[in-house]
C-alpha cells in the first residue's frame, strides 16, 4: 500500500499484523528504548524496525539500530532518511538515499471517524469545509481520519529538513480524488509558516498521495532534492 504511494528510487517494506514471530530482533540498544513499555508498545516498536532493517538490505545497507533523536525522530544510518508508520494491525517503513530525495513521510490509519472533538483541534476553516464536500460526494472514505493522516505525512517530511515543530494550523492540506479511483488520488500541503530551503529553493509546500483500502486510510510525502 505505502508503495504505490511513493517514486521508485524509495524501498518499503509492510506487515499486516503485529505477531513478533519471524521479525528480525532488536538490537539491545532498541531494547533500552522499551524496557518499561506495555506489550503493545513493545509489539510495534519491535515490527516497525524489522520492516526498517529489511528496508536497509533492500538498499545494500547493513541492517542496524533505529534509535530516536529529538522529538522521538527516527535517526537513519548516514546517507539515508525514511519514515515508519505502525497502527493497529499495520506496520511499514520507507527508506531512500539522501541523493534521490531531500525527505518523505508516511503515515497509516484506521479508516474509521476521529474521537469526537479532534478534528477541530487539527483542521483549518478552510480545510474542514473541503472535508464536507468530500464527503457528500464519496461518504465511504473517513477524510477526517485522512486528513489527519495526512498531517502526520507532511510533519514527518518537515522535520528531518528543520528540527523545528510543525503545527497542525500550520500546513493548509488540499485533498484531491483520482477520478480513475476514488479510493486514491493526491495531497497538496500549502506551507503556512517558512518552509525548508532544499537545493538553494525555499519550498512553499509539499506535495504527496493517499489510498484508502483494506480497512486503513494510508498516506506518503515526498520531498525532492531539486
């Protein structure tokens, strides 16, 4: 699912299901991260990084520790950058090379309705209108639980490019339906603060697609170099 969201020079991988059985083990510095962690933390800290390692093989890279840096941010091997998901039931990772894209993020979702109270605290005016209409059109699809999978995709390509906090009032996400399949079509995030400078360009917005299928609303940004 995340793949057909993404350029080819990115690798994924995917589980569907969070059994350990068969995944790669953590390393003891992974270990450390979720001594004191319930199960379930446990269980998706320890698929997501196996879904991350066989990523690093896809790409000819040693398999090593995924640790965290500022803000609970993956920290990837040198040369690389990438992007973990994991909800219920679904775990990926995507990884590329630092020489075919300035960043990505992805996110997955459970296609079902937000808790009651949170879209207002996620969703511009402007943007909770567009969901109306999306909705009236095509109510099979959860386009709140989408866009706000959406603003986790666009967070997590921010960040690695500014070590800075993104808010949620401060991308402005436009969805748009393939008219081919209603199901997918593609994200475009305004940046309402200054965004990145990637190749001497200061970037005004993200650009990015989304899927909504096999009970999960899926969504994947891609940054260019150039």
């Amino acid at each position: 699912m995340i793949e057909e969201l993404l350029p080819d020079p990115v690798v994924t991988v995917e589980v569907f299901g969070h059994d350990e059985a068969g995944h790669l083990p953590l390393y003891p510095e992974e270990e450390e991260l979720v001594a004191r962690a319930v199960a379930k933390r446990r269980r998706e800290f320890t698929v997501v990084r196996s879904c991350a390692r066989r990523a690093m093989e896809k790409l000819g890279v040693p398999a090593q520790p995924v640790l965290t840096g500022e803000r609970g941010a993956p920290r990837w091997p040198d040369g690389l950058t990438g992007s973990m998901t994991h909800c219920d039931g679904y775990c990926a990772a995507a990884l590329v090379r630092l020489t075919d894209l300035a960043s990505l993020g992805i996110d997955a979702e459970p296609d079902g309705p937000l808790p009651d109270g949170v879209l207002k605290t996620i969703a511009l005016p402007a943007e909770t209108a567009r969901l109306r209409r999306l909705d009236e059109a095509r109510p099979d699809v959860h386009w709140d639980r989408l866009l706000f999978s959406a603003k986790e995709s666009v967070y997590k390509a921010w960040f690695p490019l500014t070590g800075k906090w993104l808010d949620f009032a401060e991308a402005d996400i436009e969805i748009s339906v393939d008219p081919a399949d209603p199901r997918r079509g593609t994200l475009h995030a305004a940046l309402l603060v200054p965004g990145p400078t990637v190749a001497g360009r200061r970037l005004s917005h993200f650009d990015g697609r989304w899927t909504a299928r096999e009970g999960l609303v899926t969504t994947a940004v891609a940054v260019p170099r150039g």
